[in-house]
C-alpha cells in the first residue's frame, strides 16, 4: 500500500487527491459544487450531490493513477467548516439543504444571544463569537424551521454532522467528528473537550442529534463502498486546519495563511488555548491520541471568491487566472478599494450587516484598477487578521506560510508581503488542505512515523520578499481602513 487518499470537500468542490510516501501528488480529480441562493444572505448546498460529487472523485482519482483499493494505506477526509446537515438516521437522507458557512440568515438569532448577554459566556467556553457564521445557531434554525424536525430530533430519528460527519456517514456508517470541526459549532468547551451541555440549553439542541467526537488521526472503521471497499478511513480535520498541519506549522508560533474561498490565518499556539482580545477565534488545530492542541485564528469570508465575482458576476475575465495579467496592466489601483463584503465582515470585525463597497472611482478608472483593487483586498484583509494576532499572542511574524488556490497569483503574493513586511513563502505542494488530512490519516495507520518525518518533507517554491516602503504600505492600508468603515453596518 503505497498512496493515501485525501478527500478535500471545500466550498465550491469536491475533489480527491493520491499522495505518495514523499507528499507528492499522484493524482486529482475535482468536481463543481453547485450553489444556491434561496435569498439575499442565504447559502446552501445539495448535501446529496456533494457526497456523489466525492465520491465520484475518489473513484476517479484511483482511475486515473491506476490503482486499486488495495493501494490505498488510507483515507484522510478534510471539509468546508461549519457547513451544517441534518439528515434521518434510519434512510440516510438530508431533510433540508446543507446550510453553508457563508451563510447569514441566523443574524438575528445572534443578535438575540447578544442582547441576553451571552456571548461572553459562549466565548470562554468555545474560543468563538456569536456570528451566523458557526453551525450552532444553524442548526437551531433547521430544527426550528423544518417542519417536525424538533420532534423528531428529540426522538433520537435525526442525526447533525457538518460536512466530515456527513462523508464519514456515508464511508463507514458511523455518526462522528472531530475536535477540530466540534471546536466551530459554539457548542463545544475547548477547555473539557465535549459537547457543553450549558451551551445546548442556550441553543436548544438535543444532545441525541451530536456526532461522537474522536481524534484527528485514528482509524475510525473502513469504506464500505465499490471501488473503495476496505479502505481505513484514518484522518479527519477541518480544511484550514489540516491545512496547519500540512504546511508543519506543528511548534507554536508558526503560521500559515489559506487562500481560497475566503482567507484563513491560523497561529499554532500549543497545549493552551490563548484567548483572543482583538476579535480572533481560539479553536482546535487538532487531537493526536488525548493530546489536544489549539490555534488562534482569523477569518475573511471572501478572499478568492472575490475574483470569481469578477469572473461570474461582471464578467471582466474569463478565467481566475486571467486577473493577474489584466492587474497589471496598471502600476497601482489607482486610488480605487474594494471591501468584498458581499457576506459581511469576518475577523476582526463580526460585521454581518457590512455590504460590499468600491470606493475611489473616476472617469480614468479602467478594469485593470479594479482587478488590482480585487487582488489587493484580499491581501489587505490578512493583514488586518495579522495585526490582530500579533496582539494576541505577543509573537512577530517571521514569515507566513501560504497556500490554497490564489497563491499561484504572484502579483498578489508580492503584494502580500509588501503590505506585511515579511517574507511570504509558497510550499512546492500548494495543496495543504488534502496534504494535511493525508498526513493525519498516514499517521494513525503508521504509512509516516512522526511529524518530524513529515517537517522534512515540506519544502518552499518560492520566498516573495518585502519590496515596498513601509510609509507607502502604512498609506495604502490607512486608505483601506477607511474604506472598511464605510462598508460598515450597511445592511442594519
């Protein structure tokens, strides 16, 4: 058995990935997500079609290599965080769209919480804020809004999973997750490491309706499926953090940052949760065996998503990769921001009523300015979530670890670490997300020995060093910073 096979279910996709022995990709294979929008605010998925969608590419990853299950070491699953499913136990069937992460029609129910002075409470115990963003208030809001749902859920007939709950579901039969997706939920403590019963109360959840939750990397049962049968199924770690762990970001203070959908900048900082002052999260990196360990995290809800408004919506490239060369065919923005934030606000600012908002627009505007204005948001809100960390845990930033889609852009990498101040460095392998869960799940079947086998592994294409002044840095983000407060409670 010489590969693992990671299943990434992001956002938009689902995609299946064959790592060998070295981290090497053998194979990929992806699929499209389709995504609705009942209502402004709302966003949903086919829970059904993501699990064909998945497994549709795990077969067909093992077809283009032309290998068989008995290849196969092992199966690491890394998904969409927060996205929310509820689903009868006895057919195996969702009573309602998945409910994604960027989802915002739980607002108010937020709201509410807030005003009962609640969220103190649900910050010390969960590391999180009271945002629609977590599955929590989603889940309240199904139980709450499918007819009988309640009911049933109580009856023990309903079983919730966000989506590695779900696939796991459907590999093994078996209704579990781990600390690092139980950790997004606002229901569970960070400190006892189990579902709080204080916090279902608030939210009015029957603990019938949670998945068991185990460790990161431990062989949970094996595939049942054709073309997957008796496969381990070994590793489970929400996306931006498998993606920690696949750039060996695993001694405290190393960081990296996921460019995809939305940008994630996660901090490992050890055994101890650090509570955040500046608005961050305190989450669950991951458990290996009872060994529990934390990050500090930021999240922008719409980092690369931005370029696919550019590409879909006004339709001003043809391809994400075009954006690039049609930025540069200006030498600045212009004097033009963009505030991408088309589903509020994330960290540092738990805006859900912020709006999108272009600002600084004139008659010598051309699309070049706003494809710069695109790319340079994204790298401004990361560097907002830096400053806020830096606050937290007091440690300077030697240089970011950075990945997922977006970091083929060298114009925005450079732009990155002009806007930082310190090196940003590209992994040879940009797929951290599934590296990380292939890493997980190679661990708990013994395919890699230890994480110091693996930190040999990790090597840097490309280190994209600071180039620009700090005063013009320090100008352009003051320009961005007004920008943002503009955007601010559009939508309140």
């Amino acid at each position: 058995m010489s590969y693992i096979l990671a299943l990434d279910e992001g956002t938009t996709s689902a995609r299946a990935i064959l790592f060998d022995r070295q981290g090497r990709i053998r194979a990929v294979a992806q699929k499209e997500i389709t995504q609705f929008y009942p209502k402004p605010g709302w966003v949903e998925h086919d829970a059904t079609e993501i699990w064909k969608a998945q497994l549709g590419v795990a077969r067909g990853a093992l077809k283009k290599a032309r290998l068989r299950p008995r290849d196969i070491a092992a199966i690491g699953i890394t998904n969409q965080r927060e996205t929310s499913v509820l689903w009868d136990r006895r057919t195996g069937m969702p009573i309602h769209r998945a409910i994604v992460w960027q989802d915002r029609r739980t607002a108010g129910a937020c709201d509410r919480l807030r005003e009962g002075r609640h969220e103190k409470r649900f910050q010390k115990k969960t590391g999180l804020l009271l945002d629609p963003y977590f599955s929590g208030t989603k889940l309240a809001w199904l139980l709450d809004q499918v007819p009988g749902a309640r009911r049933r859920a109580q009856a023990g007939e309903l079983a919730f999973g966000t989506i590695d709950t779900w696939l796991t579901w459907q590999l093994t039969g078996r209704h579990l997750t781990d600390p690092s997706n139980a950790s997004r939920t606002l229901l569970f403590n960070l400190h006892t490491g189990q579902w709080d019963p204080e916090l279902l109360r608030l939210l009015k959840v029957p603990a019938s309706v949670l998945p068991e939750v185990v460790p990161s990397a431990a062989v949970y049962g094996e595939s049942r499926l054709k073309g997957l049968e008796g496969i381990p199924v070994a590793g489970i770690a929400g996306d931006q953090q498998a993606a920690l762990f696949g750039q060996m970001c695993v001694k405290p203070g190393l960081t990296k940052n996921t460019y995809g959908t939305g940008c994630f900048m996660l901090q490992n900082t050890g055994t101890k949760p650090v509570a955040s002052h500046n608005r961050l999260l305190t989450t669950v990196a991951w458990q290996m065996g009872k060994r529990l360990e934390y990050a500090l995290e930021g999240s922008v809800f719409i980092g690369g998503a931005v370029v696919q408004w550019l590409r879909d919506g006004l339709k001003l490239i043809r391809t994400a990769a075009e954006i690039e060369a049609l930025a540069n065919t200006v030498k600045d923005n212009g004097g033009v921001y963009l505030v991408p934030a088309f589903a509020g606000l994330g960290a540092p600012h738990w805006d859900a009523y912020a709006r999108g908002l272009c600002i600084g627009l004139t008659g010598h505007t051309t699309a070049g300015h706003l494809a710069r204005a695109v790319l340079e948001s994204i790298a401004f809100q990361v560097a907002d979530l830096q400053d806020a960390m830096r606050a937290d845990s007091g440690i300077p930033l030697p240089e970011l670890r950075a990945d997922g889609g977006a970091v083929r852009n060298n114009l925005l990498m450079q732009f990155q670490a002009d806007i930082l101040g310190v090196p940003v460095a590209r992994p040879a392998v940009t797929e951290s997300t599934a590296l990380g869960a292939a890493y997980l799940a190679g661990l708990a079947v013994g395919f890699w020995k230890n994480t110091s086998e693996l930190s040999d592994q990790w090597r840097v294409e490309r280190r994209f060093e600071p180039r620009m002044s700090r005063a013009r840095a320090a100008e352009l983000r003051e320009h961005w910073s007004r920008a943002v407060q503009r955007a601010k409670r559009w939508a309140d």
